[in-house]
C-alpha cells in the first residue's frame, strides 16, 4: 500500500543524514586542517559532491528497496522513454531554464548562492568530470530518490497532490533558502513530467540538461573573463552600472523567461496528450467525493450496494468513505519534522554566514 509519510519519512532521513555528515566534516576539519583543506580545494570538492550523492542518498534508497521488497520497476518507473518524449523533455528544461534562474535571482537577494560559488570553484576541472559530478550524478540519485520513492508512495494521491508535494519535498532536501524557489518549481515540473511519462528517464533527461547547461555557463564565463582586457571589463561595468540600465536589462529578460515558460508549458501539454494511456484514470481526483470510481474500487463494493439506501450499506460506504479520505492526508510527524529541520538548519546557516 502507498502512503505518503513513507516518502516523506525516506526524506526526513536523506536531511538528518545529510546535516549529520556536514556536522562530521566540520568536526573532522577542526582536527585534521589538511583533510579540510583538501575538501575545499577543486578535487576535493569533486570527491564530496560524490559522498553525498553515494552515501546520503545511495545508502538510504538501498535501505528502502531491501525493506519494501517491491518491483524495482514499480517503484522507480523504470519503462521506456520514447526518443521524441526524451527531446520533448530536453526542450522543455531548456525552455523553464531563464524562469528559473529569475527565480534563483529573486532568493539569492536573502541568501548566498552557495551553488554558483561551488560551481565556480571547481570550473578550473575537466568540463567532463564537472558534467559528471553536477550533472551525471545529481540526475541519478536525487530522482531515484524523489521522482522514485517519494513520488511513488504519493500513487494514491491525485496528480496535483502529488506533483506539489513532491515539489516541496525537493526544496526542502535541499536545505538552502537561495534555492527554495526554483528547486520547488522544477521538483513539481519533473514530478508532473514522470506521472505523464510513466519513466523516471524523462526526468533524468530534465535534471541532467538543466545542471548541465548551468556547467556549460560557468565554464563558458570563466572562459570570457580570462581573455578579455581587465581594463576593458572595468570600463564595460562603468558605463552599465545605473539604475536606468538595470531596470531595462531585468525587464529585457524577464519578457525572454515569459516567453519561454509559455512554450515551457506548451510542450509539457503536449507531452501529457501524447501519453495520456499512461497517466489518464489511474490517479484519484484532487476533491473526493461520494461514490466516485477510487472510492468504489477501495470500498470493494459492487454497484448495488453503493446505490443502496439499506441502513448498512449506508454506514459501511461512509465508513470506508472516511478511511479513503485519511489516506488523503499528506500532512504528518514525519513532513512537520522536515519542514522544522530546513528552516532551523537555514537559519543556522544564514547566521553563521551573517557573523
């Protein structure tokens, strides 16, 4: 049987594992400066990226598949991804991807972007071995984890249940305010794109061409800033640093990123009506109500008996009508103490930052 709070509890997991190994590292550099300083340098930063991905996400998604002992293929949606689906996926990333760098903007007003920091320090590497540890890996791991388990034990759950929740559960993995914004939009998109799709692999595809074009960037402005005229640049920032010109530049753009979230959006409707035998009828409606088909098929009553007004019937049919309700419910312990964890975790953080 699905039920939410094992997805989020999975969750809740992967962020005290992934606090308590930040808390392992700080202590082990206090005692050993040189292991600290090979962690900050670029290839040590390479190296952490994959712990995290193998350990804090590896170990507990092993963990859940050995204890649920279902269908790998059942809980991952490992099925086939069609070549036009695969590049209608890769444009649509390409086409959300100015939304959300509007939307990294908007909150790295309250806080750091770690992120762009990271990816910035290790640019000096092979642009392959960076693909692979931001892009390759993240792409695996984080949607085995999210788009897998999590968003499976929300089957029971309607669409949009589902895809907002899932979105919430990847802001919160995260643990950084900067990326709360965008890492929910794009956890809901993806999430949305798996249940039209029915194949983890769409959503591969999307995380991969996101991060991986976001690579391509940084490497790409490391490029133009080591060949081009300091002095050239100082002028250049001179002559553009006004309000005036701020103001027209974020508007220039934001009519870009509008345009492209509309064809973002047109091509995921597209994807939905080309697999509508995958998805259609097999998730409940959003509002339950009375003798609806997923009430009926839970309740395991036959036609007559949920059009019956024998006193019996009638009380059995609510009383299952009010346990399928209860299955409905996505809030619990296990959520609160992940919502609870990000936002103490983040103002930690965003106060160490500030001292």
């Amino acid at each position: 049987m699905y039920k939410a709070r094992k997805g989020n509890l999975l969750m809740l997991i992967i962020a005290v594992m992934g606090i308590l190994g930040s808390l392992l590292i700080a202590v082990v550099g206090k005692l050993a400066p040189q292991i600290l300083s090979f962690l900050r340098s670029d290839i040590g930063t390479i190296v952490l990226l994959g712990i995290t991905d193998f350990v804090f996400l590896g170990v507990p998604i092993g963990a859940y598949i050995l204890f649920k002992r279902r269908p790998l293929k059942e809980i991952f949606r490992f099925n086939k991804l069609s070549v036009i689906d695969a590049m209608l996926v890769a444009a649509s990333a390409i086409l959300f991807l100015p939304t959300v760098s509007i939307l990294g903007t908007i909150t790295s007003i309250f806080s750091n972007n770690d992120v762009g920091e990271m990816v910035t320090s290790i640019s000096s590497m092979p642009t392959l071995v960076m693909l692979f540890s931001v892009a390759v890996l993240p792409a695996i791991f984080e949607e085995l984890a999210l788009r897998g388990i999590a968003l499976s034990e929300y089957r029971n759950k309607s669409i949009v249940t589902a895809v907002l929740m899932n979105g919430l559960l990847f802001s919160l993995f995260h643990l950084n305010i900067q990326q709360s914004l965008y890492t929910f939009a794009m956890g809901a998109i993806m999430a949305l794109i798996v249940i039209y799709t029915d194949s983890i692999f769409s959503s591969m595809v999307f995380h991969f061409v996101v991060n991986g074009i976001n690579v391509i960037m940084a490497k790409i402005s490391i490029f133009i800033l080591e060949h081009t005229d300091p002095s050239m640049m100082d002028s250049t920032n001179a002559k553009v640093e006004t309000n005036a010109a701020t103001i027209i530049s974020f508007a220039f753009f934001g009519i870009i990123a509008m345009s492209f979230l509309v064809g973002g959006i047109l091509v995921v409707i597209l994807i939905r009506n080309r697999n509508r035998d995958k998805w259609v009828g097999k998730y409940p409606p959003f509002r339950m109500k009375p003798a609806n088909k997923w009430f009926k098929k839970d309740a395991d009553l036959d036609k007559k008996s949920l059009n019956s007004t024998d006193e019996q019937s009638d009380k059995e049919y609510r009383r299952v009508f009010r346990r399928q309700k209860r299955a409905q419910r996505i809030v619990d312990v296990t959520l609160i103490l992940n919502i609870v964890i990000y936002i103490a975790y983040t103002l930690i953080m965003t106060e160490q930052i500030t001292l």
